[in-house]
C-alpha cells in the first residue's frame, strides 16, 4: 500500500529513500544488505509470487528488458540495484 500510495500521488521512485521496508526484506536480504530504495520492494515480491518459474521467467526478463531499454538514462544504484541484482531475485 505504501508504494502504491506514493506512485498514486506521483511520488518519482528514482533516486528516492524508502522510509518503510517490509521486514521480510530485513530477514531475507543478501547480507543482511538494506537500500531502503525500490529494490527492496521487488525483492519482496519474489517471496509473494508463488510461481517461481513466472517469476524467473517473466517478471525478471521483463524487468531486465526494462532496464536494458533505459540504461544510458538510469543508475541502477539510484534504486537500490547492484551488479548482480539479477542473481539476488531469481535466487531460491
């Protein structure tokens, strides 16, 4: 709700600190690692989505798809990506 709040009222999610991360993010995150950006949102949602192969196979194709489109105007670092984001999300 709270995302979707902000997007309601457009609220940029870019290079924007999130002030509430889900606590399963807190738990289950690489490292114990939190951005308190958008990443952490999707890395939420791999645990809500029950179909994993969905998951793998749409959602993080259509996503990197996304993010290869707008690459020369965006810095993955902005929204809570790393390198090897990709790996983070499709990981059991």
């Amino acid at each position: 709700m709270y995302i979707r709040n902000l997007v309601a009222h457009y609220m940029r999610l870019y290079n924007f600190k999130l002030q509430k991360t889900p606590i399963n993010c807190k738990l289950n995150h690489k490292l114990n690692i939190i951005t308190y950006r958008i990443f952490d949102i999707f890395h939420i949602m791999k645990f809500l989505v029950l179909d994993k192969e969905e998951w793998n196979n749409h959602i993080i194709v259509v996503l990197d798809a996304l993010i290869e489109e707008y690459k020369e105007y965006i810095e993955l670092d902005l929204i809570g990506f790393s390198k090897d984001w990709k790996e983070i999300l499709m990981k059991p």
